[in-house]
C-alpha cells in the first residue's frame, strides 16, 4: 500500500476529511481526477510521474463541495490556485486539507495557507522554458503579425468551453459568455464571437491566472489559449509588483490603486 | 407598446443654426414608440417646460426624450417638469445634441441626421429606464472639524452657534495654529493674540464643542451624514481631569534645552511643557521624545513637584469611535524648510531666519519681548534684508504657484521693524507685489512711502556672511538688471507656504482629493470652493491653497454654512442612480460569487458583505451588497465584475446595449 493511500484512508476514517480529489487510472493509459470516500475507493490512489493535472478546479464545483470537508492532491499550480482562490473569498483557511507531492513521491502536509505560503515563497512557480520561448516568439511579433496569428488560431474554436471548464479561476456560476440579457458576447462560433469570446476570457484571466496550462491541454482543437493570459504575467508583475496566486491575502493588483502605481500603459 | 414624447430644443440659434430642428422632431416622431414630438425654441424656459407637462397628460406620455443640451445643464430641470406632471422624473432623459452636435459640426444635412441619431438612440434607452424612487439617508448632525487653527475654529464656532455639536481635532497641544504665533496681522495691524485667543476659549467653553487636543484622526468610513471616524487621542501623560494648569511641573523639568517649536527654535523649552502661555488648554503634555525618564528610566521630577498627583507615565493613547455627519477640513499649512535654500544659507547662518521667526522676534510675548533682536548676538540690527518669494513662484524649487500671504506679511515686517527701529533701513526684495484686497495696497504704500523701506525688484542670488554681516548680492531688474550687493545684519526669508506635512496621509485616510501640492483640492474652483469632491466633506482655510486669515475665516464660514444646510434635514434625498448586486430566488441567491473584487476597486468603499444564512442560521452564501447611501453611481464595479452580478440603475447593461444596437441597425 503506498503512503499515499494509507495517509488518505486514515484521513478519511478520523473525519479529517469526507472525500479526497486525487489521481486514478483513467481509459486508455490515461489519468483522470477521481473523488474519493471510503477506505475502498482510496485504493484506486495513484501517483507517478503522469498526474499533472491542477486538481484544484474542482473544490468549488458544485457537486464536490457537496460532499463535504475536501482533501486534495497538490502540484504547485494547485497550490498557487488555492491561493488565489483564498485570495477572492472562495476558500477559507483550514478548509482544505492539502497533500502535496514532492519529486521523490513523498508526501508535504500543508493545513493552513501560512505554510504554502512559505512554500511558494523558496518554490519555481514560473512558466516553462517551451512556453517562455512561445511568448517570446509572440512578442517579437508586429502588432498586425500576432493579430493574424490569434485569428488563425480562433478560427479553430467551436465554443465548447472545456478550457473554461478546466480552469481553476473561472468559477462564476453565470459566465459572461451566459448572460443573454443582453447578449454582450455571441454565442455563435464565428470570427466575432470567437475573439470576442476569447479576448473576454484573456481580460477576466489578467493577473489572476496562475500559468497551470490547464486551458489549453483541455482544448480538443489544440489552440495555446493559456499564451494569452501567460503574457500578461510578466507586465502586471513588472507594473504592479504583483504575482496571482503567492498570497491568500493579497489583493488583485488590477482592482486597487496606490498613489505609486506606474502609469507609462497610459497613452 | 411605449408613449414617449420627443421635445427637441433649438436653444434659441444655439441648435437650430446648424441642426434642423423641425426636421429632427417630425423624424423622430415616427419612431415606433414615440407618441408625440414637438420643437420649440427654450425648451427649459416657463413655457417649454408647461409644453412638455402638458403633452404628458394629454398623450399620456409614459417616457420623455429633451432634446437639447448637456445632461449635466438641464437635466434636473426637465426631470422636475416630468415629476410636477405626474411622471417618474427618472422615465426622462436628454440627448445633448448642443455640445454633441450642433456646437461641433457645420450647418449640414448630416448634422441634423446625427441628431436624428442622438435621439433615436435615447428613445431606445427610454424604453428600458425604469421607475426609480428616491433614496434617503439618515443625518447624524454632529460635525467634524479637523485642525484648530483660525479656520477650524470659526468652522467650530459657526456650526456650534447653529445648535449642533461640534468634536475638534487637533494634532498639536494647543490650538490656534498658525495665528497664535503672528505678532501683529496686516493689514490693520492688530494684535494677533488679542482677536484670537478669545476665539480659542470660546471653543473650549462652548457647551456644544468637544475639543480633544494632541489627537489625529485615524480613519474615516461611512458616507455623507454618516461617517464613523476613529480618533486616536496621544497620550499626554497626565490627567487632565486632576492637572489645573499650575504650571510648577514645567519650571522644575531638568530638561531645559528642548528647541521651542511655537518660538521658531528661537526659545527653549522643557520637557513638559505648555507651548505657550495663552494656549487652550491650559495644561502641559509630557513631550516623551525628550523626556528623562522616558529617555533614562528615571526623573519623574515633575511626579515629584505635582501638588496634584497629575502625572501619568504610564498612561497610554486612547483610540475613540465617534459618529458625525460632516466633516471640516481645516489642517492649514507650513512653509518651506531650510534646506530648499542653500543658496540663502538658510539653517547655516544664525541670521537668516523665515518669516515666522521674524514673527516671534516682534512679538510682545516673544523670545525677546518683542524687540528686534538678531539671534546669533541679541544685537539690534541696523539693516534687514526681506526676501519676497523665497521660492514661490519659481519652478526651479518645485512650486509654481504664488504664495499670496508672503507679500502682504513682507511688508508688515518692514513697517514692524521701522516702528521698533527707527534708525533702521528695511530692504525688500521683490517680483511683483501683490496686495489685491481690501487696505492691501494703501497698507503696502505706507510701507514703502510712511516707512522708507527701500523696495528693490528682482530676485537675490546668493548670501554669505563676512565680518559678521551677511553679504546679500541681487540684482535691481528695474535698473536693468544692475547688481546690488547690501551688507545686512539680519535676513528674513518669505517662504513659501506649503501643503501641511500628513497632508496628503490624512486625504488618503479621510478619501478626498488633492492636487499636484498636496493642498486639498475643491470640487468646483468657482462655484463649490468649500466643497470636496466627496459629499459631506467640506473645506475651511489654507489647508486648501495659501490663504490669509480673512480668507480663511471667510472659507470657514462658508463650510460652517454648508455643514448648516446640510443638518437642516433630518433625511438626505439621493438620486437612485446607484449600483445594485442582482438577487435571484434559492439556492442561487445571486450572480455574484462574492470574489469581492468588485469591494477593492470601489473608489468609494460602498460595497458591503451580506450573509446569506439559512434557517438554523449558518452562513450558506457571501454576497456583495450595495451602500445606496455611499454610491456614487460610477460603474467602476460594473466593468470589473465578471459575472455581470452588478448593473447601474439608470444606466444598465440592457440600456447601454440597446443604445449601442439602436445605432449599429441603423
Ligand atoms: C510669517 C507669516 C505671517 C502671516 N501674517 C499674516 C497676517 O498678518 N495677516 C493675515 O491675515 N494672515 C497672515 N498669515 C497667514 C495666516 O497665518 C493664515 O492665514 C492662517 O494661519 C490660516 O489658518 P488655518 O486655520 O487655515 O491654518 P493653520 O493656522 O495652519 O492651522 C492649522 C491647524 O491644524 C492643525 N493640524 C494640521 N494637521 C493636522 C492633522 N492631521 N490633524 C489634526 N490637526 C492638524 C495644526 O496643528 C494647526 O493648529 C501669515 C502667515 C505667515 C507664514
Ligand atoms: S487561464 Fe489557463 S493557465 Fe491560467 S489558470 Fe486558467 S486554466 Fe490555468
Ligand atoms: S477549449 Fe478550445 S475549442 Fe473549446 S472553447 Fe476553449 S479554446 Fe475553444
Ligand atoms: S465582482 Fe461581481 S461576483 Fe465578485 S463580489 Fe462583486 S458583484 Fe460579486
Ligand atoms: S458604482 Fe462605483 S461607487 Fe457604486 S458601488 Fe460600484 S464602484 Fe462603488
């Protein structure tokens, strides 16, 4: 038995938790997220080198947080994302019981936000090299360049909101793309409603995304929409010293104004 | 179906010479929708506003459209027209096809279609406003006055006559501010101590005024009528109640050296202390920065001497909580320190010294009695050079704007000094003089023509000292530019005033706005100069601009005035046009997911948080709510919210896209 499932089954038998949101063996070799509740179930746990997946969209999905006090499987992204999640009233503290995998398979225990906050703190959370050498390209772009090749990429797009679904920070009940009184987005998939759609999603996403990826490996038509919100990491960073998802009190750099905010965006 | 009326107005040639009115109504009145549509050519006059209440209750009309000027010029007139005929004043809204369209556009088929336009798309908007109602608020009349300079204390008194209370907050031990330390104040020279401490027992007397001195506020909340504010009174380490003012603890303190501040650091003072005689109150503060026994641990020399027991080493700040409904700004200002004059070698030489050390010097109850007597020897100087502008006026040293009091004090000095020395020659470097204002100029004539101060225009450049004298070297541009070199025995720098230091703090803490000096910026340079930008909150005296004391008193009165009118009423009325956070039926409650985004970026902080607890009183959800009585109606939250929870009543998401779409399916 690995300490993975003896550490949620004794979880769950001393009602520190009711079901823990983990890694399973999914169709195919895939892995896939399950929600686990008993002593059973935990035996499906598993953990390798495949579990990439950022789990902590789902604590505020409606139908896990019926069942009670949640316990999850961690990477960064995830802990970043419960952060930011605190960050915006979604999470208290001491509500989520995290598990955190280290490298070598071991298992870090963090019951408050103090700890991952210290954790994040001496911890890589940065976008990855492949990444950064995407947005490089883009930002070497002329402005009519990286138009043309945003549209090329949204033409792709068939609306069928998996990358909203994926991430962690889109949790509003109704999204905008939802509210039809009125209509500010179309629904259709066309050219208008595609970038209108997806330059809404980059602007909600602004300093609060948290660079998981989750996004775009959710996309069925393989568009690396996670770019958009990845490139606005390093200005708000450089223009309000602010990074999402480091601080469960931190509050949103794009909301607040100090007298010393820079100003050199304005034109 | 809707009924609107459309009223286009030619404002008198202002419209209707480049827009065709006529054309504009008779278009428009084919709109689906509009019942009935008119021109005429004062809409807002008696019998443009009589033909629009008429037309509402003969077509009973269900919307109006005025066509005419900007919102912001009629637009409460032609609302209260729609009210007195019986329809919601809110169902009636203006396109501004003067500022919008006939004002910026030639005479032209084209313009008179934009207008056409304009007013399509406000039909459009009509047909989604809906009924608003009034909101009133609750006045708490009980006034704030921040600052016990001459301009909080008439503020204080004003409002205190008027029958409401008043609580004053002064940072210092001792109010009067700036005034307390004048010597005799143009332009009728009177004894500044003799008009203002009468004033100053009269706050701490009055039965309607709480005074609490050695205080600052810490923060302010709420909202017009009803702010709550924190005050954190400084410990003065003795029991008032007990201290009777005696004075024996400050003539046995050790500390003797201590640089007074009231006497510009030309005077000592103790450790405990009274800032000076006339101060109200009476009673000293323990000054713990220089205090021995704070210092050392041990002393209490004046615990010792206390016939009363008054002394309380021990005693710690007090942090109240008061209630008020309006608040007076009245933090008044400083003057520039030395080291923005190296070139003055002011803060080098004994003998430079500003204005209000000048001040002190020809003071009765001054260091020196009131003689002219230089600081580094205590001789009586034959030759004082004043320097005007000590940095106004003169972007070099950041401050661009003129001081205004510095020429009128300047040449008080001059007259000061030649009654006192009479064998003395005053000089006066200058830029311009500037005495706009009752007696001003008579008073600087007789300075110049009665008193013989030799005036000489142009700017000093350097100073340095040489055998005991101060070397002043100018240059006199009315001669042109011919150097002029005096060897003075005493140099009096006008420097500029400034914004008060915390100044900018305390508008962040209070949220009003300042300008680029940190002086407390008025709402309307013209017509609401004692208004800020924040409803409620009033500005009195120099915490404002450079002021005078008749000015500042004017000011005060002003402010007293409008925090007067404002506790007549026992209910404040509000335009509805405020924010609101939907609100659905179970389980959902509401769009918003309490992110409370939409709380940081309120300009404002009117958004609240309500708790949705179900029956056995748990808290199921966290929304956001809105403060009608703090809102501002400024959308800011709107754009942020994410979820589309909150939408502006009066301009709502429907209505800006129906305007939008109106135009677009042209
Ligand atoms: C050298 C000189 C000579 C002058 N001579 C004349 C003259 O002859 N005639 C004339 O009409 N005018 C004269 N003036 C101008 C006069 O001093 C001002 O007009 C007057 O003092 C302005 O009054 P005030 O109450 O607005 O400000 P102030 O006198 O500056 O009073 C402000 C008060 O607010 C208090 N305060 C500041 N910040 C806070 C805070 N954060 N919390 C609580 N309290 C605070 C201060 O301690 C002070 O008591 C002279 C000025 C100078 C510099
Ligand atoms: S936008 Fe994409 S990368 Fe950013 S937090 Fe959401 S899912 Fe993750
Ligand atoms: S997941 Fe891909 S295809 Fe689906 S909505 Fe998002 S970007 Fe479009
Ligand atoms: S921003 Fe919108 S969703 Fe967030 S708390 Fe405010 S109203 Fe609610
Ligand atoms: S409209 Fe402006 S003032 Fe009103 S709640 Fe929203 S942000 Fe605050």
């Amino acid at each position: 038995m690995s300490d993975l499932i003896k550490k949620v089954t004794a979880l769950l038998n001393d009602k520190t938790i009711n079901a823990f949101i983990g890694y399973e063996k999914g169709s195919a070799d895939r892995i896939r997220a399950t929600f686990i509740r008993n002593e059973d179930q935990a035996q499906k746990l598993i953990l390798n080198a495949s579990c990439t997946q950022n789990l902590a969209g789902y604590l505020l999905k409606h139908e896990v947080k019926k069942l009670g006090k949640l316990g999850i499987l961690a990477n960064v992204a995830a802990l970043r994302s419960i952060m930011q999640l605190a960050s915006e009233f979604q999470i208290k503290d001491g509500e989520v019981y995290v598990l955190f995998a280290n490298a070598d398979g071991s298992l870090t225990e963090f019951t408050d936000f103090k700890s991952i906050e210290a954790f994040l703190e001496t911890t890589d959370t940065g976008i990855k090299s492949e990444e950064q050498e995407m947005i490089a390209k883009l930002e070497a772009m002329t402005v009519n360049e990286r138009w043309l090749f945003w549209n090329k990429e949204f033409e792709k797009c068939i609306k069928c909101y998996a990358c909203r679904a994926a991430c962690p920070m889109c949790y509003c009940h109704r999204c905008t793309t939802d509210v039809n009184q009125p209509q500010w987005i179309p629904v259709a998939s066309h050219e208008l409603g595609n970038l209108d759609y997806h330059l809404m999603r980059a602007m909600h996403l602004a300093g609060r995304c948290v660079n998981c990826g989750e996004c775009a490996t959710a996309c069925p038509m393989d568009i690396p929409l996670n770019l958009l919100t990845y490139q606005l990491i390093s200005p708000i960073k450089a223009t309000f010293g602010a990074t999402a998802g480091m601080k469960a009190d931190a509050v949103y750099a794009l909301s607040t104004y100090k007298p010393d905010d820079k100003e050199n965006f304005i034109i | 179906m809707s009924r609107i009326g459309v009223f286009v107005c030619h404002c008198g040639e202002n419209i209707s010479a480049t827009v065709n009115c006529e054309k504009v109504a008779k278009i428009t009145g084919e709109l689906k929708g509009v019942e009935f549509s008119t021109d005429y050519k004062y809409m807002c006059s008696y019998p443009g506003q009589t033909l629009i209440k008429e037309a509402i209750k003969e077509h009973k009309l269900d919307g109006v459209v005025v066509a005419a000027c900007s919102p912001r010029m009629h637009e409460p007139t032609f609302r209260k027209a729609c009210a007195e005929a019986g329809l919601n004043p809110f169902l009636c809204e203006m396109s501004n096809i003067r500022e919008h369209c006939s004002w910026v556009h030639p005479k032209d088929d084209l313009t008179t279609e934009k207008a056409q336009d304009l007013v399509r798309v406000m039909v459009e908007k009509v047909k989604k406003n809906k009924a608003l109602n009034s909101i009133k608020v609750p006045v708490t009349k009980t006034a704030l006055v921040i600052g016990g300079g001459i301009a909080g204390i008439q503020a204080a008194l004003d409002i205190a006559n008027c029958g409401h209370k008043v609580i004053m907050v002064e940072r210092q031990p001792s109010i009067g501010g700036h005034m307390s330390q004048l010597s005799e104040t143009f332009p009728t020279l009177d004894c500044s101590q003799c008009i203002l401490t009468p004033r100053m027992v009269e706050v701490a007397q009055h039965p309607n005024i709480t005074l609490h001195t050695y205080s600052e506020v810490e923060s302010v909340d709420g909202f017009i009528g009803n702010f709550k504010v924190k005050i954190r009174k400084r410990s003065k380490s003795i029991d008032e109640h007990l201290c009777t003012g005696c004075g024996l603890c400050t003539t046995k303190c050790p500390q003797k050296k201590i640089p007074n501040e009231f006497e510009r650091g030309l005077g000592f003072r103790p450790a405990i202390y009274v800032p000076f005689p006339q101060a109200v109150p009476n009673k000293p503060v323990i000054d713990r920065e220089h205090c021995t026994y704070y210092i050392k641990g041990k002393c209490k020399i004046c615990e010792i001497v206390c016939p009363t027991k008054a002394i309380r080493f021990d005693q710690e700040d007090e942090v109240i909580d008061v209630a008020v409904g309006a608040i007076v700004m009245a933090t008044g200002f400083d003057v520039l320190k030395t080291d923005y004059f190296p070139e003055y070698g002011y803060g080098k030489y004994a003998d430079v010294i500003d204005g209000l050390a000048f001040e002190r010097l020809a003071s009765a109850s001054g260091p020196t009695q009131g003689e002219i007597r230089r600081p580094s020897d205590g001789k009586i100087p034959k030759k004082i050079v004043f320097v005007a502008c000590a940095g106004s006026r003169d972007p070099a040293k950041g401050i661009e704007y003129c001081s205004k009091i510095c020429c009128m004090y300047t040449a008080k000095h001059a007259m000061l000094y030649k009654h006192k020395v009479h064998d003395g020659i005053p000089y006066v470097f200058y830029m311009d003089i500037r005495a706009g204002g009752k007696n001003y100029e008579e008073f600087v004539r007789r300075t110049i023509v009665e008193d013989e101060t030799q005036y000489i225009r142009g700017r000093v450049s350097t100073i340095y000292e040489k055998n005991g004298k101060l070397i002043v070297k100018g240059a006199d541009t009315l001669m042109g530019a011919q150097p002029v070199e005096i060897e003075a025995d005493m140099v009096v720098l006008a420097t500029a005033g400034v914004a008060n230091h915390g100044a900018e703090e305390l508008a962040q803490t209070v949220h009003i706005s300042y300008d680029p000096y940190k002086f407390f910026a008025e709402a309307h340079p013209k017509l609401k100069p004692v208004e800020t930008n924040t409803a409620g909150i009033f500005l009195a005296g120099a915490c404002q601009a450079p002021k005078d004391i008749p000015e500042s008193v004017a000011a005060a009165s002003g402010a007293a005035v409008k925090v007067a009118a404002l506790f007549s009423n026992d209910e404040l009325t509000r335009d509805p046009l405020v924010a609101v956070v939907n609100r659905s039926a179970p389980p959902v409650y509401s769009q918003c997911v309490g992110c409370f985004l939409c709380q940081s970026v309120c300009p404002y902080q009117a958004i609240e948080r309500e708790e949705i607890k179900n029956r056995n009183g748990e808290v199921i959800k966290t929304l956001a709510r809105v403060n009608e009585g703090l809102c501002q109606g400024c959308g800011t939250c709107v754009a942020l919210c994410r979820t589309k929870a909150i939408d502006i009543h009066g301009y709502s998401n429907q209505q800006v896209y129906t305007e939008i779409m109106a135009l677009l399916n042209d």
